[in-house]
C-alpha cells in the first residue's frame, strides 16, 4: 500500500507516473511531501520533470519556426539533397 | 459499412509519400532538430542529409501511421545517439563518479544520490512562465558535456524509455539515472547563476 523511497525512485526514473492509478499516484505524492529522506531530492526531480515537458514545447515552437532569423539549410544543401534523393530513387 | 480501397501492391512509396518534396518540406525542420541536439552545424546538415538516405532504404518498412515528418525525426534522434556515442570516449563512459555514487548505500536503499539537495535560489514556478527564462534553460543545456546534454534530453525531453536510452548509449539504468542526477545538479547551478543574478 505505501510506497518504499527506493519505489518513489524508480518511478519517478522510469517516468511511468502518468501511467500509475489515481491511489498510486496519491501515495507517491504524499511521500515525496512528507518523507525526511528522499522528499526533497524527488520534489527537485519532479520539478525538473515539469521544467523539461515544458521545455518540450518550447522545443517544438523553435523547431517550427520559420522565419528568416531563425537557422536554415542553405540552398546548395537543399538542392544537393534533392538530387541524392532523385538518384536513391532512380537507382 | 465503410468501403476502404485496397491498397495497391504497386502502389511507388515514394509517390505515396511524397519524398521529392521532403527536402523542401521537412529539411529546415529536421536541420534545426540536429542542431538542437549536435550544435555543430556541419555535422547537423551532414545528420539531416543521412537521415533522408536512411529513411529512403527503409522505406519500405515505413507503415505511414505516424506523420512522415516524425518518422524523420525518430531517424535523426537515432543518427544524433550514433554520432554522440562515437565522439564521446569509452573512458567517459564509464566515469569513475559515477560509478561511485551507484555503489553508495543510500543509493542502492532509497535511489538517491542525497537527501540533502540544496533549494532552489528562485521560484522555479514563477520563472517558468517568463519567456526569457527557457533562453537561459537552453544556454545551461547546450553548456553540458555532450553525453550528459544527449542522456538528458532522450530521458526527461523526449521521454524515450530507459531501457532504450540505456541500450542505445550501452550504460545500466543505475548509470543512466545518475548521469541524469549530475544533469540535474549542473543544470540547477547554471540556471541558479544566469537567472538570480538576471
């Protein structure tokens, strides 16, 4: 029923948190806010684990953008990819 | 009952999906992944431009049930492990701290490397929400040794399972899950720096 600091850990390593059942999840919250030994670190994970998905977004923001300041294959690139790819295609 | 088409057993691929216009389509997307996770920009175009290759001799395998433009990327994410793994040395790798910290009792009991992390120097909450912040979490990112930057960002950005991540970079998950700590540690003391002082 309780979580041990070693099952926190692991969960939290694995990040199936968003898969465990709601009473699950309820149990490994209320250790993190209350153990004296592994609270504190995996507070600091979990707030890196939100730090990254949103970093994710903003990850995908920058990988859409398109305007001209953003980074940009150079033509002759792009055009000698193309003809690799026509080759590939022909061969 | 819906009638759906048969698909056509000579049905090009290439046709189907459209690979004259990937370059054109996916090519500055997939260059700015890469640089993303490789930063040189050279060897970036030189990924993105295997990536394609690569994708063309598989595409056979290619089932269509995820956007072209994903399937790419998985590609690339895979030719970034590749580089990353060549370039690193086999010495640092296996870093004797590291080896250290999974030996430890407190460790091996609880799956912490310390109880004692010191708090945060700012509002981690706050901080989220401004814009300039995530130009700090970037620049304390990029400023990481490639191989924990390349653990970092398979595990906590991209959520590939660890078995994976572990088989892809031949470490354990104990390994792995301290390199994580020390990414953690470094990122913490960076972000501590650029953005209190900010």
């Amino acid at each position: 029923m309780f979580l041990t600091c070693k099952q926190v850990s692991n969960h939290l390593s694995k990040e199936d948190y968003a898969k465990l059942s709601p009473f699950r999840k309820f149990t490994l919250k209320l250790h993190v806010l209350i153990c004296p030994v592994c609270g504190k670190y995996n507070q600091q994970v979990m707030k890196f684990q939100d730090m990254a998905r949103t970093f994710r977004k903003q990850e995908e923001d920058f990988l859409e953008d398109d305007r001209p300041e953003s980074p940009h294959l150079n033509e002759d690139s792009k055009k000698r990819m193309a003809e690799l790819i026509e080759q590939d295609k022909a061969s | 009952m819906i009638y759906k088409e048969p698909m056509s057993e000579n049905e090009d691929p290439h046709v189907k999906y459209e690979t004259h216009l990937w370059v054109e389509k996916y090519g500055d997307y997939l260059y700015r992944f890469a640089l993303m996770r490789l930063k040189d920009p050279q060897v970036a175009e030189d990924t993105v431009q295997e990536t394609f290759l690569a994708a063309l001799k598989n595409l056979h395998q290619f089932d269509g049930r995820v956007d072209v433009k994903y399937w790419l990327r998985g590609i690339l994410r895979n030719k970034s492990v590749d580089h990353v793994r060549k370039s690193v040395r086999r010495k640092e790798l296996q870093d004797e701290q590291v080896q250290e910290v999974v030996g430890q009792l407190l460790f091996k009991t609880s799956g912490i490397p310390t109880t004692r992390p010191k708090d945060w120097a700012f509002d981690p909450d706050a901080a989220f929400a401004q814009e300039e912040f995530w130009e700090a979490f970037k620049g304390c990112l990029d400023a990481l040794p490639e191989q924990t930057r390349l653990a970092f960002q398979l595990k906590m950005v991209d959520e590939i399972p660890t078995e994976e991540i572990c088989k892809e970079l031949d470490i354990s998950d104990n390994y792995l899950w301290v390199t994580l700590h020390r990414a953690r540690a470094q990122l913490k003391t960076c972000l501590e720096s650029k953005w209190s002082a900010a």
